[in-house]
C-alpha cells in the first residue's frame, strides 16, 4: 500500500442509477434519462444532500448492460444517440453546482457476459463480444463522449468498466464468463489511451475484489480501484484491515469504489469502522453501496442505503479531528 497521503481522503457515494441502464441515452424507443426536467430536479436534490454529507465522489453507470445509449446498425455502434451527451452533461452540470465530481462508469460485467437467453435480452447485448464491435464502441461512441466532456471540471474519472472479471474465465468459472482476459485488457488498455488522449481526465477501473487489483496495474490507470464486500471474501479468512495490510506496494492511489452500507450477515458491520481503516491504510478514498435505493428484487437489497447522517457525523469527526478542534 501507499503510506497515508496528505491529501484529503475522498469520500464517495454510488449513485449507480436511477433506472438501470437508461439514466443515459435512450433504451429502445423510450427516453427516461435526467436531462428530462423531473430526472433533473431529483437528481439536484440528491446531490444537495450529499453535498451536505461532506462527500465529493459520485459514482454513476453510463450504460449498465449496453440496452441504450448509442445507435448500431447492423449490429455495429455508429455514433452516439440524440440524447446520451445531454443527460450526461446534465449530471456534470450539476455536479459543479455542488461541488461534486462524477466517477462515470462506462461498462457494466453484465454486457460483458455472454447469458444465452439466461436473462431478458437486448438489441445490443453482443456488441463487446466480437472484436469488430468493441473497437467500433470506443470509436463511435466512447470517443465523441470523450471528446464532448474533455477536461471537464466536474469528472473524477472515467472508469472502464465495473468488475470485469465477472465475465472474464480465468477469474470467474461461470458459463457466463467467457471472455478472455488478454482480449479485455487489450480493450481496456485502448480505452485508457483514449481518455487520457480525447478526454484529458484520469481513468480507472473497477476491480471486483483487492485480491485482483494487480491484474490491471499495466493498463496506465490514473487510479486502481477495488470493491470490499466481505460475503465475497470468505475464502481470504481476512477481514477488510488485514486484507490492506497484505496488499503490497502499489504505484498509484488505491481508491475502494465500492463498500457496504451495511451488511446483514455480520451484525457487527460498522461503516464509520470500515471508512476509518480505509483511512488509516493510506486509501485515497472510498465510495459507499449505496445512495439510491435498491430495486424491490435487486441483489444487494439486503446491503440497504446509505445513512446521510452517519456519513456526515463521520465526516464531520474527521474533519474536525484534522482542524484541532
């Protein structure tokens, strides 16, 4: 690990959607996305309160599973949809209102994965499965996304995607997980050039776990990034501090993306406890699962929603603590 930065520790919220998928860009025929005035105001509300909270990462999928977004023809991505830029500029608007900045995740595991039928299928669920189609996504539709938001204020980063490994074999033995790992990161490495070329902001991607963290330090990210849920650990037999200690030196900041607001499993989860050992580990910062709330049959409804008021009571602890006061 790297040792304690002066810097101040960022504290984050996932804001992962409002509805899976289509905050960005149209899915099908149907536009739900937040530069509609209604999605707009909910999502200046939200942001006020987590503003107050003290924290300033907000992190956000772009487009989830691929249903939306972008136009293909013939099964290839052409160019971005009527709406995509202006929902996402929409969020970055207001995220300099308060203050805030944006971790825009591009890609979720789930488009990666190959379901065969396993679950409901979209026009462009098999894009990022063939090579031809990848590199069309990145050209016709990551880069002009690139290039529209370039050095904006209000980006923490682009993110390459959201557990990969989830869809790559030689980490996940699913029959889902057919990718393979030199094609993504491949891929993945494309796609940091062009953020760091077109969008002149950092890039990041999000590791499933911390034991995976290594496998993406060639791709030149500007931060690695890891999600801690413990249920997911049970075979490392170390809890969150442990698993920190042993991690090694890294050569760029270690961000955790992802960290249960509660877990049932364990009734002596804490989060205060789990921000302050990311803390003391010299993390440079962690983001909370999660600010809006789960969907009625979702996987992580057990996981529930983040309190405001114990994020900012820790906040404020810590703050206060640094001041001398």
């Amino acid at each position: 690990m790297l040792p304690p930065s002066q810097s101040p520790f960022l504290l984050g919220v996932n804001y992962p959607w409002r509805n899976y998928a289509q905050d960005f860009g149209r899915a099908g025929a149907e536009h739900i996305g937040i530069s509609l005035p209604g999605a707009r105001q909910t999502v200046a509300d939200d942001f006020a309160q987590i503003a107050e909270t003290g924290a300033t990462i907000v992190r956000w999928f772009v487009f989830g599973d691929g249903r939306g977004g972008f136009l293909c023809e013939n099964g290839i991505p052409r160019q971005p949809d009527e709406f995509l830029l202006s929902d996402v500029g929409e969020v970055l608007q207001l995220a300099q209102s308060y203050q805030l900045k944006i971790c825009f995740s591009l890609i979720d595991f789930l488009w990666l994965q190959e379901h065969a039928g396993r679950r409901t299928g979209h026009a462009h669920e098999h894009v990022l499965h063939f090579a031809a189609g990848r590199e069309a996504f990145l050209q016709h539709v990551l880069l002009p996304l690139f290039r529209a938001f370039r050095a904006h204020p209000a980006l923490f980063a682009w993110e390459i995607a959201n557990e990969p490994e989830w869809a790559i074999h030689q980490f996940h033995n699913a029959r889902e997980a057919k990718l393979r790992f030199a094609d993504f990161r491949a891929y993945a490495a494309e796609i940091v050039r062009a953020v760091h070329e077109f969008g002149e902001v950092p890039a990041t991607l999000g590791s499933a776990r911390l034991l995976w963290v290594r496998a993406w330090t060639e791709l030149e990210l500007d931060y690695y990034q890891a999600h801690y849920y413990p249920d997911a650990e049970g075979e490392m037999r170390k809890d969150l501090a442990q698993q920190l200690a042993t991690t090694g030196p890294l050569d760029r900041p270690l961000w955790l993306g992802e960290l249960p607001a509660h877990d049932p499993t364990r009734p002596h989860y804490s989060l205060p406890d789990m921000l302050e050992v990311c803390r003391n580990a010299g993390l440079c910062g962690a983001a909370v699962w999660r600010w809006t709330e789960p969907r009625t049959h979702g996987t992580d409804v057990p996981l529930g929603r983040v309190d405001p008021a114990e994020l900012r009571a820790w906040n404020t602890t810590k703050r206060d603590a640094s001041q001398g006061t």
